[in-house]
C-alpha cells in the first residue's frame, strides 16, 4: 500500500467526520480535531484519543473556562496496521467514530461489544 501523506490523512480524517450522520455531530459540544504523526511513546499502538470531559460529565459550572476537548487520531498506527488503502480508511473512519463515542459518554468495553472496538 502507498502511505498517504499527511494531507491525504488529513483529507481521509475529514471524510470520516463527513459519513458521520449530522444529527450527531451538531450534538458534539466544544471540540476540536487533530491529527498526529504518532502516538506518545508509551503508547504506540494507539490509534485515536479522545482528552475531554464527556457530554455525561460536564456539570452546569463545566463551561466557564473550558478549553475544548482534543480528539486526535494517529496517522502512524492507523497506516502501520492497515494493508491497503480501503482497509486504512475503514480504520480511521471507526477510530472517528470511537473518539466521538468517547465524548458522548461510552466506555471502551460498551464500543467493543457495539462492534466500534
């Protein structure tokens, strides 16, 4: 597979956020989208990260001074595990959707048995 370069991920990231139904993203409260080359060191499997307060959390104080919540989606995993191009943007298409889920409340183990793992 030839690897994307960063624009194309970036590009592919953009596409991912586009399938996702508008009706969910309008719902999507102070967030901001990232893309990194690479994971931090300790952890270099992962493929998206999700740093914020979810939806399920905020308190009505929550919003004075919040800096939006980062989701960032790794583009060095996602190509490293991928072994061509249609697999690489299923991938980062549900690791868009896992991060967003994250947001909105659900746990890695509900993703999981939702099939969003």
């Amino acid at each position: 597979m030839r690897e994307l370069t960063r624009e194309e991920f970036e590009d592919a990231v953009g596409d991912a956020l586009d399938a996702v139904p508008a009706e969910l993203l309008r719902l999507l409260d102070n967030v901001v989208f990232f893309v990194e080359d690479e994971p931090p060191p300790d952890e270099p499997d992962l493929l998206g990260v999700y740093d914020g307060v979810p939806l399920t959390d905020r308190g009505d104080a929550w919003a004075m001074g919040a800096l939006p919540d980062r989701i960032t989606i790794f583009r060095g995993p996602l190509t490293r595990m991928c072994a061509t191009h249609e697999e690489l943007l299923d991938e980062i298409a549900v690791t868009v959707v896992h991060e967003i889920a994250h947001h909105f409340g659900i746990d890695d183990a509900r993703l999981h048995r939702l099939g969003w793992g």
